[in-house]
C-alpha cells in the first residue's frame, strides 16, 4: 500500500509536466501559424503601409517606399514595374514561397525592372532607412520580352541598369522594355538631354538633386526621389545649369501602335 501511495504525487506531477509541455507546444503552432496567415495575404502596392503614392494616370502609378531598420514588407505586385533605388543600401528580398534570408546590394541609383505576379517581400537589417521609388506600368506591353538583336532571337532582355563609374562624363544608358524605355542619365553642367521623339511621353525620377532648365522660360528643381511627369510636351532641350552633376532616371512611354 505504501508504494502505491507514494506513485500518487509523482503520477499527478508528470500529469501536470504533460499538460504544460503540451500547452506550449499548442502555443507555438498557434503562432507559427498566425504569422504564416498575416504573410500568406500581402498587400496590395496602394495598400501598403510603405509604399505612399506620388503620382498616378493612365499609363503609370508611382509610389515611394520607404523602410526604416526593422522594417518589412509583403507586396503583391499584379502589374510589371520598375525600382530605383535612392541610396546605397542592403536589403533580404524574396518571392512568395522563398526562404527570408538572402541579401542583396544596391547602390544609388540602380535601376531594376520586375514582372508582376508573386508577391515579393523585403525586409530592411540595416541601421539606416532604405529608399526606392517604383514605377508600376499599367501596359502590360512594358516588358523585357522581344527581338534581341544581339542574339537575333526572341528572348528576355537585359532588366537592370547600373549607374556610371565615372561622375565627370556625360552618361545615358537605357534598358529597353518594348512600350516604354528606362534610361539612366548623368549631365553634367550645360550638358543638354535632347527632347524626345513626337507622342512620347515622359516621366523623370530624380536621383541627386536637379536645378535643369528647358527652353527660355522653364527652371525646375527637383530633390532625390521626386517623381515629375513631363507628359508629351517637352520640345526643347534639357540642361542641367548648375556645377554639380544631375543624376535621373528618365522613364519613356512610347506611342501606342496600331
């Protein structure tokens, strides 16, 4: 009888261990699978509590984004865009269904083009604020998809345009997307960027700050980041009239063909 008294409390103890470790357990699956749940549904780029909307017509939506450290988004993107990124940075990017752990590097002023369709994340480790601006195409005909002439095939092209070495030459280098073309642009002082051809229309994504003028009577200054659209009606030279080198992407919406 005095053995199986004394089973008793350590019968009831090892009850207890079992319930508290299964309380735990329970506790953390709920967990992980709330946080699945909240990444499972990404926003929605005009949503998205990081991505503030500059500007917004028939052809394009343009937002700023902005994360500072600790900082994360989930975004799904149903149309193709385009990211500048503002300031040398280090960012974990990844596509829905990948694993949050894989850096990338970026300096000022580079220039990606995306295709939509799954959502995509990035998460900002570092101790300074990272900066974009993405310019989301509303064509569906603004793709890297088309006769490559280097290889006389129909193919992807290149998606990316990194900025010039060199900050005391003039420099343009452009990214073609089939409706529209992206190009990266350094003038230096009284260097002039010429107008574009009839029913172009186009919008300028600062990457310094700009003091340019066009024509005689037309002077705007824009600070990194700013998004200005131009539209159809630039006809005379651009010049950048001031001593330090004007840094922009200027994004070009073709015509539509018949």
């Amino acid at each position: 009888m005095s053995k199986r008294r004394s089973s008793q409390p350590r019968l009831v103890w090892r009850t207890w261990q079992c319930r508290i470790a299964l309380s735990i357990l329970a506790f953390s699956f709920f967990g992980i699978a709330q946080s699945q749940g909240q990444q499972a549904v990404p926003d929605e780029m005009s949503a998205a509590p990081h991505y503030h909307l500059l500007l917004q017509n028939d052809q394009v939506r343009v937002f700023e984004v902005v994360l500072h450290p600790t900082e994360h988004a989930f975004v799904r993107h149903q149309n193709n865009f385009l990211v500048v990124t503002l300031q040398d940075s280090e960012m974990v990017m990844w596509n829905q269904g990948e694993s949050e752990i894989v850096n990338f590097r970026f300096n000022a002023g580079d220039t990606r083009f995306f295709y939509g369709g799954p959502a995509r994340g990035m998460r900002n480790d570092r101790t300074t604020d990272y900066r974009n601006v993405t310019v989301e195409f509303l064509n569906p005909k603004v793709t890297t998809f088309g006769y490559q002439a280097n290889s006389g095939k129909w193919d992807y092209g290149s998606s990316a345009v990194n900025p010039p070495v060199d900050p005391n030459k003039k420099f343009r280098k452009s990214l073609e997307l089939g409706q529209a073309t992206a190009s990266y642009i350094q003038l230096l002082q009284r260097d002039v960027l010429a107008p574009p051809d009839k029913g172009t229309f186009e919008l300028l994504i600062a990457v310094t700050d700009l003091d340019v003028t066009t024509g005689s009577d037309i002077h705007v200054r824009k600070s990194p980041g700013s998004a200005w659209w131009i539209g159809d009606g630039r006809r005379a030279d651009l010049m950048n009239s001031v001593v330090d080198p004007a840094r922009f992407v200027l994004v070009e919406l073709k015509p539509a063909q018949n």
